[in-house]
C-alpha cells in the first residue's frame, strides 16, 4: 500500500487541486495529467494494492479452523499403548496354589507384602529391595492371608491355625495376636481404618478393633462355606464377602451390631461357582464388581442400593481376581485355566482392550500400586510379574496448575 501517497491526497493534493481549477490552461491541464501518470498518481481510491497480495501462512492445521473448532465434534482420544508383556518377574517360590486364600497385598507406603509358604516377604517397589517380615513356626501353619492397613506400615497377617497377627512392618515387630474368632484357617482380610474384618473357612466374618482389648465388636453370619472374598466399600459402609457357597452377601455396617448376629442387606445368588473376585468401583457409589469361579465363569456387576444385578459377561474362564482402574474406567480380571491370563475390560461397554499372557498356571493373586498404573500378578507357576497395564493418571495430569497461561492452549498440540 503506498502510504505516501494517501497522505499526499488527504492534505496536500485536494490544495493543488482547487488551485489548478482557480488558474486554469489547456496546457497547464495537458502537464498535470501527463505529470500525474509520470508519478502514478491516477489512484482512484487512497488505499489499493499495487501487487497481488501474498499467499497467508498456513500456521494452524487446516483441520482446526476457525469453523471446525466450532462446529466439529470433540476429536476422538487416542488408544493408550498397552505393553503385552511384564516389565518385570520376580520368583515366588513355595507360594500356595489355592483359589481361595488371599496372599498379594500392595500398601500405600508402595511395599508389596507377598506370603510364601509359611514366610511373609516385603518388597519395596521404590527401591527394589527385598526383606523377610515373619517365619510362621510349623505348629501354626501355613499363612492363608495377608492385608496392608491404611496407613502401609501395619500388616495383618491370616494363619492356617485360625489366628491373625498384626506386625509393624516398620520395626519388624508383632504387636499382637487375635485369637477366637474362627474354629479354622483365616483365608481373606479386610482394613476399614482402624477395623480389620476377618473371613474364616468356618464361613464366619468377624470385625475386630484393633485398639482395644476385646477386639470383636462385629460378626456377620450367612455364608455355608468357607469365605475366600472380603471388601470394604469405599466409603466403609458397606462389606462384600464372597464365598464357597456361590453366594455374595452384602453387609450394611449401619445396622451391625455386636450383640446379635448381622442381617445381610442383600444376598446375592446369581453365580454357580465360588467367588473369591471383588472389586468395588472407585468412580461410582455402590457399583460391584464380583467373579466367579471354575464352574461360572463371569463377571457379574451390581447396585449394592437394590440389589439389582446390571450386566453379566461371561470371560471362558475361572475368574480369579479383579482390579478397577484409579484413573480410567476400566476394570482387570485374572483368570485361570486355560489361558492364565490378564484381561483388561473396557467399562461398561466391557469391550476386550487387551489380554496378557505370560503366566503359565491360574493367576490367583493381583495387587495395584498406589498410584494405579502398575498391576502385579502371582501365579501358581511360581512368579511375580508387573504389569504397566493401567497406565500414566490423566486425571493428576490435568489437576497440575500451570504456571503460565500458553496461547493456542485450546488447540491441540502438533506433535
């Protein structure tokens, strides 16, 4: 644009105009045009381009244009990368193969606490290093459970004899035994702050505190058989115990009560096989995950308010074990014969995103890290394996404050 010119004809020029027109001559008129030629001066309008303009710079994807941000639907999130196989496999020597003990624990202080015949063994996944916790003495039996406390330096520890300890795992010391709460072996523990809920093969469920010295404040009748699943909701109102029996009860803690025997608020009867598999859903109040076993094969979910059962699927195998995902709405079974393995499920549309394969006898045991991406495994065959299944938390990514607002922040990144 020649902006010399525009100011030229804003002041200077319409004065030399009139003044032409004042004093005027076929000659002096035959220069000024031939003049105004000379010097492009013929501009019919103050501001015109003298060139064609350039091309403008593509500097955003054509795809995110003014209108498509608009108008275009939310763009589709891409398939997080699953590794297939374990990051990492440790040996397990003399662990148990029984479907119906529970003997992998990951605390909150990222201590994994695994039983191993009749010793319990601590692994520090911060530092990878390996220590022995208690030798349970011959006369006792075999450890048949295992539960990290809340506060992951406490750890109960379920015995053959029908006994439960309770160790601190920080000083290497028994605090104290519990005893008379079952007339056989302790095969799956609970923590609900400082109440640890006991299951025993005699079918009983006890909730003793650990504070005082008459420990047993709750007890839950309704199983026939021994009870090999126990859990606590997230809210700690509610307890989902499965057992031998095929039967899942769930226990509402408002209407517990020491003196007489619990009613159940609902019994559950749907499954044709024992279940051990339990898993509350962290992002939706009283959902329940439940599995069964050899003879049913599914993975069943409830609403603990109704008692209604919402979906049943039916995996081909022995359901072992389930796990929900912190970050993502997923949800990880263990199975056993004839794979051995991992199935990761979409929820709820309970689409297969992946299975993975490794193990090479039932996988009976799973454990989640504290921060939810690692998973790990332990099998008849004798190993421990990690898993990096669930993945980095969005969630924590997106709580991060940023310290400097970014322009184009609304657009997605080009990488």
């Amino acid at each position: 644009m020649d902006f010399d010119y525009a100011h030229f004809a804003l002041t200077e020029g319409n004065k030399g105009k009139d003044q032409t027109d004042q004093v005027s001559s076929p000659s002096r008129e035959a220069y000024r045009k031939q003049l105004a030629e000379t010097m492009n001066l013929n501009h019919t309008r103050i501001l015109a381009f003298r060139n064609k303009p350039q091309a403008p710079l593509d500097l955003l994807p054509t795809d995110h244009s003014a209108s498509s941000l608009h108008h275009q639907p939310k763009s589709v999130k891409p398939r997080r990368y699953i590794p297939q196989t374990s990051e990492r496999t440790l040996d397990a020597p003399d662990i148990v193969d029984d479907f119906y003990l529970n003997l992998l624990d990951w605390g909150s202080a990222n201590v994994l606490a695994i039983a191993l015949g009749h010793t319990v063994y601590l692994w520090d996944a911060s530092t990878g290093s390996t220590s022995e916790l208690v030798t349970v003495d011959e006369e006792k039996g075999l450890v048949t459970s295992i539960n990290w406390a809340p506060d992951g330096r406490h750890v109960a520890v379920g015995l053959n004899n029908s006994e439960v300890q309770l160790w601190d795992s920080g000083s290497n010391r028994q605090l104290r035994t519990l005893k008379g709460c079952h007339q056989s072996r302790v095969g799956s523990l609970a923590w609900n702050n400082h109440i640890l809920t006991t299951g025993g093969m005699d079918g009983q469920i006890v909730s003793n505190d650990v504070r005082i010295r008459s420990h047993i404040v709750e007890t839950y009748s309704g199983h026939t058989q021994e009870v090999c699943g126990l859990k606590w909701s997230g809210s700690g109102q509610q307890l989902a115990s499965g057992g031998n029996d095929n039967v899942v009860h769930v226990w509402d803690r408002s209407v517990a009560s020491s003196n007489s025997t619990t009613q159940w608020l609902h019994r559950l009867e749907e499954h044709t096989s024992a279940v051990k598999a339990l898993a509350w859903c962290p992002f939706q109040a009283n959902l329940l995950a439940t599995g069964g076993g050899g003879g049913d094969r599914t993975i069943k979910f409830w609403n603990t308010h109704t008692g209604a059962c919402l979906n049943s699927v039916d995996t081909g195998s022995q359901v072992c074990s389930l796990l929900w995902s912190k970050n993502e709405r997923e949800l990880l079974s263990s199975h056993g014969f004839t794979q051995n393995q991992l199935t990761l499920w979409k929820y709820p549309s309970m689409v297969k995103m992946a299975e993975l394969t490794g193990h090479t006898s039932r996988v009976l045991y799973m454990a989640q890290s504290p921060d939810g991406c690692t998973v790990a495994s332990a099998a008849g065959d004798e190993t421990l394996r990690f898993w990096n299944v669930f993945g980095a938390p969005e969630t924590a990514k997106k709580a991060a404050p940023k310290a400097v607002h970014e322009p184009f922040s609304h657009v997605n990144r080009i990488r």
